[in-house]
C-alpha cells in the first residue's frame, strides 16, 4: 500500500496537537480531558481550509454556546420540560442560522448549538454546579482548538490567495475547454458534474476569500479583485452555452456563413492555445472580441442575420469574460490593481429560508424527543445519548437526508468499540506516565487520522475517534470499569440510533424534493425579476442564478430515480433570466408601440415561470408566448439603431431559441 504523505502529515499533526492537549489537560487537572481530546480531532478537518480564521468562529461559538447555558439552566432548573424546551429550541436556531450562513461563519451557530448542549444536558437534573461544568468544558475546548490550529499552522502552513490561484487557473483551464467545444462544435460539456465543478468553484473562492485578513496584508485589495474575478467568472459559461445554442441552429439549417465559420475558427485555434498570463494570448483574445463585436455582414433573411449577430455577439463576450477573467487572475495578491473597469460588489449566495427552518425544526424536535425519553426511562446514562445525538444532529443538519451518513456513523461505530475494549482492558493497564500514554495511542489515533484525510473516508473518522476516545475516558487517573464502558458505549450506540430513528421520520427527503424547491425557487425568482408591475433590481441576480445552477447540478447527480425535474436546463434559465434584463432595461427607451409588445412578452413569461413555480416542474411554454416574441421582434426591426433597440433584439432572440429551439424561423421582412 502506498502511503500519502500530505495525508500522513496532516494524520502526525492532529496527533501531536492531541498529545500537546492532553499533557495541558493532564497538568491543569482539567476534570474531562477527554472532551478537550476529542475536539482536537473534530476541528482537525483537512477539507475546510483555513484554520486561523475558524479559531476565531469556533471560539465565539463556544462562548456563546456557555453564556447560553450559564443563563438558562440555573433560571430554570425547577421546570426541566421548559428547559429542555428552551435548550432544544436555542439548538435548532443555531442549525438554523448555519444552515444559512454558508460561509466560515457557520461555525460560530454549529458551534454554539454544539458546546451549549455537551455543557447543559449531561446536569439537567442537577444544575447545581453548572458554573464550574461550564468553565472546565471552556478550557477544554478551547485548548484543543489552540493547539489544533497552532500545530497545524506550523506543520502546514496554508495561505489563502494559494488555494484561490489555483481554483482560479483550475476554472479558466476548464472553461477553455468548454468554450472550444461551443465554438468548434455547437454543443457545451455542461453535464451535472461539470455544471457542479463551475459553481462550487466560483463560490468556493469567495468563501477563501473570507480568510484573506488573516494573512495577507493586501487583503482589502486581494478581496476586492477576488469579487471581480468572481463576477467575471459567472458570465463565461451562460455566455459559450448561448453561442453554442445559436451556432447548432445555424449549423442545423446551414446558414453560418463563410464569414461567421472564419470567425469561429480562430476563436477555437486561440482557445485551444489557452497560456495563463501571457500577454500575447491575452491581446488576440481582445483582438477578436473586437472583430466579433463588428457582426457579420446582413443578407436576405433577417432571421438567419439575427441569428449570426447573435452568435458572433455571445462569442465576442465569451472571449472579453475569459481575457477579462486572465487578467484579474494575474494580479491576484497585487497591492494596488486597477480594478476601476470592473464589478466589485458583493456576490451574494442564494438562501434557502425553508430548507433552513426545517433544519432547525428537526434539530429542536429530535433533542425534545431525546431527553423525553431519557426521562421516561430513567437512564442514568441517558444526558451522555442526549449529548452524542445532539453532537451527530448538529454535524449533519445541513444535509438533504443525513440518515445514510448516520447509518454509516453506527458501523464506524460498531467497528471501533472492540479496538477501544482492548486498549482499555488489555493495553492500558499496563501504562504508566503521559509518555508512555501518548506513545500507545499513537498507532490507533494517527491511523484514525489518516482515514480522516483521505476524502473518500473522511466520514468514517469522526466516529471512531468518538467511539474509541470517550470509551477510555482519559482521566487524570486509570479507571477500568467494564460497566462503565459497557454503559458508555450504550449511551452512544442510542444516541446514534435514536438521532437514526429521528432522521428518518422528519428529516430524510429524496433528492428531487430538494431539487424542485431550488429549481421552484430560481423560476420564482426570475418572475420577479420580469414582471413589469415591480420596481426593476436586477442586482446580484446572476451570482444566485449561478450558485443554484450549481446546487441543481449536485442534486441531480444524487437523484436515482428520473423525475418531472430532471428535464429541467438550469443553464438555459440562467439564459432566460440573462435576456430578462436588456428587455426591461429597453422599455423607457422604444416607442409605445414596441413598447407594449415588449410587455406583453415579459407578461407571457411571468405567467410560465409562476406556473412552473407553483407546479415544481418544466412547463413547456404555449405557442402565444413563441409570437409575442416573434411581433416584438418585428416591432424592434421597424425601429432606427441603437444600443437599446440592440440589446433588446439580441434578448428576444436568445429567449426564442432557449424556450423554442425547434420552431420553425419567424417571417421578419423589415431590417432597417
């Protein structure tokens, strides 16, 4: 077997952040060291980045988390079903609110719907010394986290602006591509798994980004050009999947013309000799932009001419955003870059309010049913199940349906409880000392920690180091008390069980219900965004559109059954939505008459997106919407140029070939 060595670093680091806690926990006489043990090993992550940053969330989070519990128990401890009402409902907001948030700052809620529980339920029923509780679980927690990060910091050192070159140079590499077969062959490789790869990757380096203040001087710029390049980033795959829509029309009725094919040619010879940063490549790329900007010559049938100018328009912007997106690339990290030509506002994420609510709803639900029948049942373990529920609740809240995950939660489970029996019956017994402490768990923990790095396995760490660190307790003194690991391991097994059970009544959802309310909620968004009767704020809409195009793309590949949602085309939304905008931005500036065929287009469309809305589906659009665009079309032909007139015509064109590509072409006579 071969072995990983960046997995194996990671694997040595969290271990001797683990040995460093433990002698801290060991000489300060912490009363658990266990827990701050284990939450080396749960904030050790190798896939989420940053640790500096994190600390700072994490530890809010656990300050927010013990004030909550300072403040609630000792109030009232004399009515423990409003308690565990309070407690419960506290917990499903922060599920909530990180549910969210899906930037770092979701750890802050995670962590304090997490701290606030492992401190307040194990003392429930006696609240009395909860200060002290709440003080020793503090410490040590925050020392793991300390060291955790401190080690990590040393042993790997990690800068945010790496990570964001290479999505960055990963992302541009990838959309050459796609944009070559948009050009060369008129079709895009935008199958879910590469729709997914684009949108995680423009989110994902804005989520980096948040890092930036802690290590890098020119953050403030650094962000600035991050943001831009970001916008950027959103428009080359809408813009090379609508010349790609337009080109395989022209191909399929023969119309491209000898100029237009010319044109495509060297765009697809420059794309194929794609260089990060040279200058050369960058001014050809900006030389025929230009030349595609001048539009092919116009012929006898104004259909087939809309069509090319269509074309050659959508492939001029597609090398703009790509020799654009080259630049800004390259002068990441700069201290002072001229970023006045180009978009620096935020660039919102879409949220999903519901898929939140009932996150938090579940989460508040599964804890009151917990510590019901913790109750009833009398168990002395039971507040240890509340805790490991809450504890497995709050790692998978953010989930669709988190039941496959639990379920292989159990296994890992299952599997490690004899490998702690042997340690804590057979190993341990005959250990003396921190040293030699730390010297026999370093097989066990450091393989646990390679498992952990590996991506493929990751899930499967956290329960072993469960299982295998809170069996053996890890107090100042040996205590092997086979009825105490029996009992221990008990309270695990049914707080996994029961958050199991839990899931699968209120939480677990297939994919395409979680599909449709994306796909509900982007067709929702873009009626809004067409309807003439609401103040017209087309704002960040593309940076949502293209982060659910990317939450789309991951449910379909997780859906296994074909459903009415899975005809849907997100890209061809985005278009839809894209075309929206010159349209509306249009009206103040044509005549009545185009005016009000203008109208009665974005009408017709309002109408299809609510119901499809409402229904959760792909509606096919009735043949009156196809000739209200085709009488607009008409409308826009009779009137002099302009930037405006432009504009709207290439939107009516775009929208009739996304929602009628296979229409037979519309009788336009007047082209002034």
């Amino acid at each position: 077997m071969t072995i990983d060595r960046r997995k194996l670093l990671f694997s040595i680091s969290s271990f001797v952040a683990a040995a460093i806690t433990l002698a801290i926990a060991f000489a300060a006489s912490l009363p658990r060291p266990w827990w701050a043990l284990l939450t080396v090993y749960v904030t050790a992550q190798p896939m989420a980045g940053a640790f500096r940053p994190k600390v700072i969330y994490r530890l809010l989070g656990i300050a927010v988390g013990a004030i909550t519990a300072l403040t609630v128990v000792p109030n009232l401890q004399n009515s423990p079903a409003l308690l565990v009402l309070v407690m419960a409902a506290w917990t499903g907001l922060c599920i909530a609110l990180a549910v969210l948030d899906r930037s770092p700052r979701a750890f802050l809620f995670q962590m304090a719907a997490f701290s606030s529980a492992v401190i307040s339920f194990p003392y429930l029923d006696d609240p009395a010394n909860i200060f002290d509780t709440t003080i020793a679980r503090v410490e040590e927690m925050a020392v793991a986290i300390l060291c955790v990060t401190a080690v990590h910091a040393l042993f790997q050192p990690w800068r945010a602006i790496d990570p964001i070159r290479e999505r960055a140079d990963t992302f541009l590499e990838d959309a050459a591509a796609w944009c070559a077969d948009a050009v060369a062959m008129g079709s895009i490789r935008a199958e879910p798994l590469h729709r997914r790869k684009l949108a995680t990757d423009i989110t994902e380096i804005g989520m980096i980004a948040l890092h930036l203040p802690f290590d890098d001087p020119a953050a403030p710029a650094t962000r600035s050009t991050i943001r831009a390049l970001q916008h950027e980033l959103t428009e080359i795959l809408p813009l090379a999947s609508a010349a790609a829509n337009r080109l395989a029309l022209l191909d399929a009725s023969g119309g491209c013309g000898a100029p237009l094919m010319a044109l495509r040619d060297r765009i697809a010879q420059w794309l194929g000799e794609a260089r990060a940063g040279d200058e050369a490549w960058i001014a050809q790329g900006e030389a025929l932009a230009r030349l595609a900007g001048e539009g092919p010559e116009p012929g006898a049938h104004p259909w087939t001419d809309l069509l090319r100018e269509s074309a050659a328009m959508r492939m001029g912007g597609m090398v703009t955003a790509l020799v654009r997106a080259h630049r800004l690339a390259a002068t990441l990290g700069a201290k002072a870059p001229d970023l006045s030509d180009y978009r620096t506002d935020r660039f919102p994420l879409a949220r999903d309010y519901g898929i939140a609510a009932m996150a938090g709803l579940a989460t508040a639900a599964a804890i009151m049913l917990y510590c019901a029948v913790w109750v009833l049942l009398a168990w002395p373990a039971g507040s240890a199940t509340a805790a490991f529920a809450a504890l497995i609740t709050c790692s998978f809240a953010a989930q669709d349906d988190p039941a496959p995950v639990i379920g292989r939660y159990l296994t890992a489970t299952l599997r490690t409880i004899p490998l702690a029996a042997l340690y804590l019956f057979v190993i341990l017994p005959r250990v003396d000392g921190w040293f030699m402490l730390v010297l026999t768990l370093a097989p066990a923990l450091i393989r646990m920690g390679y498992i952990q790095a590996d991506p493929a396995r990751s899930a499967q760490a956290l329960p072993m180091f469960s299982c295998f660190i809170v069996a053996m307790g890890f107090l100042s003194r040996f205590q092997g008390d086979f009825a105490a690991f029996i009992n221990t391991g008990l309270a695990q097994i049914g707080g996994i069980v029961t958050t199991l059970a839990i899931t699968r009544l209120f939480r677990s959802v297939e994919a395409q219900w979680s599909l449709r309310r994306v796909l509900s909620a982007n067709w929702s968004e873009m009626a809004r965004l067409a309807d003439i009767r609401r103040p017209f704020r087309a704002g960040d809409w593309s940076a949502r559109a293209t982060d659910r195009m990317g939450q789309i793309a991951a449910r379909m590949a997780l859906s296994s059954s074909a459903g009415p949602v899975d005809a849907a085309d997100a890209l061809a939304d985005l278009r839809i939505g894209r075309n929206v905008l010159p349209i509306r931005g249009a009206l103040p500036h044509v005549p009545h008459a185009a005016r009000h065929h203008l109208g009665e287009v974005l009408a017709m469309l309002v109408e299809l997106l609510r119901q499809r809305g409402m229904m959760g589906q792909e509606l096919r659009p009735a043949n009156t919407l196809c000739s209200a665009i085709d009488g607009a079309l008409a409308a826009l032909l009779a009137l002099a140029s302009d930037r405006h007139r432009h504009a709207a015509l290439a939107a009516l064109v775009g929208m009739r070939c996304n929602l009628f590509p296979d229409a037979a072409p519309p009788h336009l006579e007047v082209m002034p």
